[in-house]
C-alpha cells in the first residue's frame, strides 16, 4: 500500500523540516479520518503530537489526534466543567488520571470526568491515533489553538510567565494546570495579570484560530480530492476553507 508524509512543520520559506510528520497509507483508518476533517491539520513544532478538528455536535469539540512515540502527553490539569473523552482508533495510549495509570488500547474509549486531574502519553514504539471528545469546552477552543500557534510562531514563546498567566486568566473556571514547568499560579497570577495585559499579551489570539495560519506552518495532507475543510460541519457550523473562519480547538 502507498503511502505519503504530511503535517511536517513549514519552515520560513515553506519547505517540511524532515522528521516532523507522520506518514499515511492511502486507505488506511488515518487516511479516512483526515478526509474526515473540517479544519486544518495542527501541530507543536518540536513534539511528535498533530490534530486536526472533525464534525462535533453542539457544545463540544470532537479531534482526530495522532501521537507520535514517546510523546510525553500536556501539563497534567482538570477541567471544573470539560468531559473529555479518548477514543483510541490505533495503537495505545497511557492515561493518567489521579496519579494511576491506565493504559488504553485500540478499541477501547476512556472518559475523564470533570474534576479529575489528568494527561496521557504515548509509551510504545509505534504511533497512536485517537479521536477525542471535549463536552462543554468552553474557551478552551480559542486556547488550544493558541498554544501550538505560540510554539510555531517565531517571536512568541509559550512558557513566558506573562504569556502563562493570560492563558490561566483565560482558562478560569474551567481548566486548570497543576503541572507546567516555570508556571506561575496562585496570588502571583492575579498580581501580574495587570501587567501582561498591558504588556499586549492576551489569553488567545484570533490569527492561531485561522487556516492561514496553519497552512503557512504546517504542511496539509492531499489526498487528492477537495479539501474536506470546504465542507458545512454537521451542527450548521462553517468550517474553515476561508483565511477568516475558525479553527475549531483540539483535545487536552
């Protein structure tokens, strides 16, 4: 079976950088769920971890994720209000979810209730592909895309205090990192928060929601048809064909 590379990273004159991407058989499960897509593929550009959204019903976002191994999975975090499911298509996954880990294989479903402190990673030797499921996300949509936007953007960087602290600021009532490396919580969040804002920083930008953004950072798969992006979402949603429409958030 033939098959192809996509959602390496571009770099400053759109050439793939090698090694990061995954490849697709043609016909295989993960070429199906890419022609599925209602948005662009995204991307970290120096993590082996891709998504791209798919149709969802209201009030919630519903990702294709490929993980690459060894991925060591987000900062662990709860969400107060989020439910969040992990639908493993290929491969295995390990959650953690209370400080226990589970291991969840192709074919099964794992579902994270709201409250319970969480994140997953990818253990084996070969690649992982999940669809995954957030009900009532809240700003998280507008977040997740920003937090790929900032890695791939030059001049940005994610783990910035100040940055950090708008996206918690963002986040409030709902999501809630307990791990992440140089983050600054607590009182001091809401001392410096002033500061950010006034520093330009903000908890999401509209340009990571934007399929331009991504087409100029990450390549896209062809799968020789029409890019599925052109399609409406079952929900009456648009998609994101043009540079002005949203890209719907990615699992967490």
């Amino acid at each position: 079976m033939s098959s192809f590379t996509t959602g390496r990273t571009l770099d400053a004159t759109g050439q793939p950088v090698d090694g990061t991407g995954f490849e697709v058989e043609h016909g295989s499960l993960l070429a199906e769920l890419l022609a599925e897509r209602t948005g662009p593929v995204t991307s970290h550009p120096t993590r082996p971890v891709w998504s791209a959204p798919l149709d969802a019903p209201e009030d919630a976002i519903r990702s294709l994720t490929v993980v690459g191994a060894g991925y060591d999975g987000p900062p662990t975090h709860y969400h107060r209000q989020s439910e969040e499911a992990f639908d493993v298509r290929r491969g295995a996954v390990t959650l953690t979810l209370d400080g226990t880990d589970r291991t969840v294989r192709a074919g099964e479903c794992a579902t994270v209730e709201t409250g319970v402190v969480h994140t997953f990673r990818n253990d084996g030797n070969e690649r992982a592909v999940l669809v995954t499921t957030i009900r009532a996300p809240g700003r998280l949509e507008q977040v997740l895309p920003t937090l790929g936007g900032l890695a791939h953007d030059s001049g940005t960087d994610p783990t910035d205090p100040l940055q950090q602290v708008m996206i918690a600021r963002r986040l409030a009532g709902n999501t809630v990192f307990t791990r992440q490396e140089g983050a600054v919580t607590g009182a001091l969040t809401d001392a410096l928060a002033p500061v950010a804002r006034l520093a330009g920083y903000r908890g999401a930008y509209a340009k990571y929601t934007r399929r331009a953004f991504w087409r100029r950072h990450v390549e896209q798969p062809d799968l020789g048809t029409a890019d599925p992006a052109d399609r409406r979402t079952g929900n009456g949603r648009r998609t994101v064909d043009a540079d002005a429409d949203p890209v719907p958030g990615t699992g967490g």
